[in-house]
C-alpha cells in the first residue's frame, strides 16, 4: 500500500516536470520565431549596397518653380529630363515623389547654414538637402566610386 501511495506522488511530481518542461519549450520555440526574421535581416541589410545623390534646390515656388540640383558623385547639375529641359517641381513633395517613383528613397534631410558678419551686420544663408539612395550591385557601386574620384 506504501509502495502504490509513493509511486502515485512520484508519477504526479514526474507529470507536473512533464508539464512545465513542455511549456518552456513552447516559450523557447516562440522566442526563436520571434528572433529569427530579425536575424536574418540583420545578416542581408548589412550586403546591401547602394548608390547616393545628394539633393539641393533652387528656385521660388511661386515664380519659377522649385529646381533641383543632383550631386551624383561625379558633378552637380540642375535635374533634367530626357531632353536636357530643366524639371521644375510645384512643391517639395512632388520632386520627392518624383524620385521615389524612379526607384530612390529618401536616407537622410538636412540643412547648412554659412554666413559673416562685418561691423555688426551680416547675412546667412541656409541651404537644404536630401540624401536619397537606390540599391545597386558591388558592380555598379565599385564603378560609380571610382566614377567619383578625380584623377
């Protein structure tokens, strides 16, 4: 009789062992399900490549319209079409929905500011820019550096 009553309390304690170690491995595989798309993310974002041009703009939005001038790494000039016509833009938010429609995204927007002052007057001036980026091979980025650098 003993012996039945400590085999019972020992298959319950057994059980209950049984139980949590299920739980735990059901907690671990969501964890690692959870984790694993991240990892991997991690891994392909760091081989991408990608070809920048820096952004600046010119022009009055009500006169002339807003021009755009691209830093490509090789020389700055004013945006162009197919032509060799200036592109003018309505607003901000239309040139920077004409590139991303030609397949860039916008990295990073900033500002610089430059100016002097002499005997208690002076002027700035401050000019704003886009970075914006577009996926390239190790191919096209290796070309466009060595594009770049003057000789």
């Amino acid at each position: 009789m003993l012996d039945d009553m400590f085999d019972c309390i020992i298959t319950k304690h057994n059980l209950k062992n049984l139980k949590t170690n299920i739980v735990m491995k059901k907690i671990a595989i969501v964890i690692l399900l959870i984790c694993f798309p991240m990892v991997l993310s991690a891994q392909s974002e760091g081989s991408k490549h990608y070809i920048y041009n820096i952004l600046t703009f010119s022009g009055s939005l009500k006169k002339e319209g807003f021009k755009v001038d691209v830093d490509n790494g090789k020389e700055i000039e004013k945006l162009k079409d197919e032509n060799g016509k200036t592109i003018k833009f309505k607003t901000p938010a239309a040139a920077l929905m004409y590139f991303i429609s030609q397949g860039w995204e916008l990295y990073v927007n900033g500002a610089t500011s430059e100016g002097a002052m002499v005997n208690g007057i002076g002027a700035s001036e401050t000019t704003s820019y886009w970075i914006i980026r577009k996926p390239c091979t190790q191919e096209e980025f290796d070309k466009t550096v060595e594009d770049g650098i003057r000789k």
